[in-house]
C-alpha cells in the first residue's frame, strides 16, 4: 500500500516540490518526469541535477525519507538500458520508479 501526500521542502532559497509517500512502513519521496521534450539527454542531465539536490536537502530536512525518480516505463526501456545511462544511474545511485502511462500503474521499483 503506498499512501501518498502532496511534500513541500524549503531549505534556504529552494523550494522543492516533491510527492510524499510511503510504501510498506518506508518514508519516501517522489520526482516524477515523463521526458517529453526531443532531447532525452538533456532532460536526463535536468532530472538528475535535480535528483542530486533534493536527495541533498531530503537528508537535511527528513534524513528518513529515501528520494526515488519516476520514469515512464517507454522511456525505460528505450533510454534507461543505454549502457552509458545505467553508468550514470548505477554511479549516483539513482532509485527509480518505472511507471507506466497508459496503464496508470507502478512496473516495477529499483533500488
């Protein structure tokens, strides 16, 4: 069962917006991106400078909280299997949610 919440961090000047929730007694947050634009390299740089930050400030303000991004389950599998990028998210340690759109439903977790 994941319990969801709207999460709103200020730490400083940034104002982060995130999706609460927990799943099975674990706190955790929530980036979603659906990678949209043409470049998904360049949405991928956006995502994961954004996921360093607020699993930065997640560990200041709710070191309990474990930070997940969320990615469509297409994107995935045509993007996320690329040798170069499963460097980079084994390297940050990247969780990812895999979601699918049509379907509206969690494929699959990764830690």
């Amino acid at each position: 069962m994941v319990l969801l919440a709207t999460y709103d961090l200020r730490l400083a000047t940034c104002d982060l917006r995130l999706l609460a929730a927990e799943k099975a007694g674990e706190k955790i947050a929530v980036e979603i991106k659906n990678f949209v634009s043409a470049s998904k390299i360049s949405e991928f740089h956006m995502a994961l400078g954004q996921f360093i930050n607020y699993r930065t400030a997640l560990r200041v303000e709710e070191p309990n909280r474990t930070l997940y991004l969320a990615v469509p389950l297409v994107t995935y599998n045509d993007f996320f299997n690329l040798s170069f990028i499963q460097t980079v998210v084994n390297e940050n340690k990247l969780k990812l949610i895999i979601y699918n759109l049509e379907t509206e439903s969690i494929e699959q977790w990764t830690n």
